[in-house]
C-alpha cells in the first residue's frame, strides 16, 4: 500500500480506538507528514525504515534547533505508527523502539547583576520590626554570600554540636553546612555576612525563645522551613523594587556567578557550592580550604573578609 494509504489507515485507526481529539489527531498527523518526508528524501518507502534513518533525522531535527522535549513527542508518534505496523505485519520490528530523543539541558535560574544583588543584600525597611529585618537581612547575605542552598540554610544551628546539621563559625568566618547526599563542606562567609550575623544573634538573643537551637526562627520560635524563607525573599524583593522576585537559589547562582566572572576559577566555585555529581568529580580536583578563601575573599563582590 502507498504511504499515504498506511498513514490514513492508521489516523483512522488512532481515532477509533483511542478517541482522540481533533487536536491530538492533527498534531499525529503532522508528525507522520514529517515521516513521510523525511522517508521521501530517503527514497525508501515508510515499511523500509531502519533505526539508522531515525537516528539520522533525530540528529537534524535536534541540529535544527528543535528541543529534546518536542522530539520526544514525535519519536512517541512515530513509536505507535511502528508498533500498529508490526500488529499489521506490515514490519518486522519497530525502527524506532531504542530511540530516545536528545535530552534538553535544563536552564538556569536567573542570576542577578553584581549591582541588583547588592542592592537587594543592602536594602532596609526603616518601619519594619528590627527583629524580623535582622533576621531576613542575615539570611540574604548568608544566600548571597556563601551560595548556600535554602535546605543547608535552614539546618544551621546557632552552636556547634552533635545533633546540629550545620553551625557558623564567628570567629573563624566559616559556615559548616550539610550539603546533599549528606556530604559536610565548610565555606567561608565574608565580613557582611558576620556583620549581618552579629546583628540578628543580638535581636535573637534578646527575644523569647533564644534558647531554641536553630540559628534562624519565626516569631513563635520555630525553625524556619524552606517555603517561609522562599515567601520572605520574595516579599522582601518586591518591597526592594526588584525587577523579579527573588528566590533563594536566586541568590545562590548569583553567588556562583559573580565569583567565576571575578576570579575565574570554575574548580573553586565547584567547591564552594558543593556539587558532587560524576561528571564533576572527573574533571575537578579538590581544593583545599585555604584555596578557597582566598578565591573567595579576592572574587567575591561582598567578601572582604578583612
């Protein structure tokens, strides 16, 4: 039969036994065109497909700008044509079974200009309660300053101890955090950020629930959770006249790239952020922590430890 006759069929078929909507039905059609054409160009027929040919089309497709998602849609189109045609017996396998579309790198979060995020480290509410606005103040310079994922945020303890998942350390201007994976890093934390520090452990202590071991707390002197700091940056943005609200790992990618346009060093901010997955962990080597104040305290727009 024709390729245009084994297309028809099989629209009809799909539109029968899966009650498809007029939609769903037109984008099979466009994507078995697409088939069709590519075949055509070939100069084989739809039954002389290989996996070879799908390999080859994905690749232009993908070098054609489309995204590893849309081609994934049509790959699932082409599957189900392929398997209708083997219960037809018109094939004797599906070309495209072992074919998986390319996958699509996932985009960044937006980072913030050098000058945005200072200006969003440095804004103050002149109204507003100096307890809530030290403590929001410091979580931001903590964010900002050290590229500290929210989860390692909210796990700092005001002290060092056995139970706690992570502590700052005042006098030696480092951060102690337990990063995924359950993997500890130490980073260090710049002269704002130890400012900032400073001046919420003296709000806090002067409160009533100081006694309460997380470093970070609400009014009712629970530990703050992940979803009331993400609401608290967000406000504070829009009370700073941000241009987009800012979310906490904002405020970390910001971190990682003011300090690689600064210094350059890639394997330095791979170790201050804490990555370990494979492809990193073969490229880069480990750096000690003296290393990476140094990069720190030299790249960092907020640093200046000394």
């Amino acid at each position: 039969m024709h390729d245009a006759g084994l297309v028809e069929r099989y629209l009809e078929h799909v539109r029968v036994e899966k009650r498809l909507a007029a939609r769903t039905l037109e984008l099979y059609s466009l994507d078995l065109i697409k088939l069709a054409d590519y075949a055509g160009k070939a100069g084989i027929e739809l039954t002389q497909v290989h996996n070879a040919h799908i390999r080859r089309w994905v690749a232009q497709m993908h070098g054609g700008g489309r995204s590893g998602r849309g081609i994934g849609l049509i790959l699932s189109g082409w599957r189900g044509f392929y398997a209708w045609l083997g219960r037809e017996g018109l094939v004797r396998s599906n070309p495209v079974q072992d074919v998986r579309p390319p996958k699509s790198p996932k985009p960044l979060p937006k980072a913030l200009s050098v000058d945005e995020a200072v200006q969003f480290a440095e804004f103050s509410q002149d109204q507003a309660d100096p307890w809530i606005e030290s403590r929001d103040a410091a979580i931001v310079e903590l964010l900002y300053g050290c590229g500290l994922r929210v989860g390692e945020l909210v796990g700092l303890d005001v002290q060092a101890s056995t139970q706690a998942a992570g502590w700052v350390d005042l006098d030696a201007g480092e951060a102690h955090v337990l990063g995924k994976g359950s993997k500890r890093r130490t980073v260090p934390v710049g002269r704002k950020a130890l400012e900032a520090l400073r001046g919420w452990l003296e709000q806090r202590a002067a409160g009533r629930h100081s006694q309460q071991p997380a470093l970070f707390i609400g009014q009712h002197g629970k530990r703050l959770g992940a979803t009331a700091i993400w609401q608290r940056m967000k406000q504070r943005s829009l009370r700073a006249g941000m241009a987009t609200p800012v979310h906490p790992h904002m405020l970390r990618h910001s971190f990682a790239s003011h300090v690689l346009q600064s210094s350059g060093d890639l394997r330095a901010v791979q170790e201050l952020l804490g990555h370990a997955n494979i492809g990193t962990t073969q490229v880069y080597t480990r750096l000690d922590f003296q290393h990476l104040a140094k990069a720190y305290d030299a790249a960092h727009p907020r640093a200046k430890r000394k």
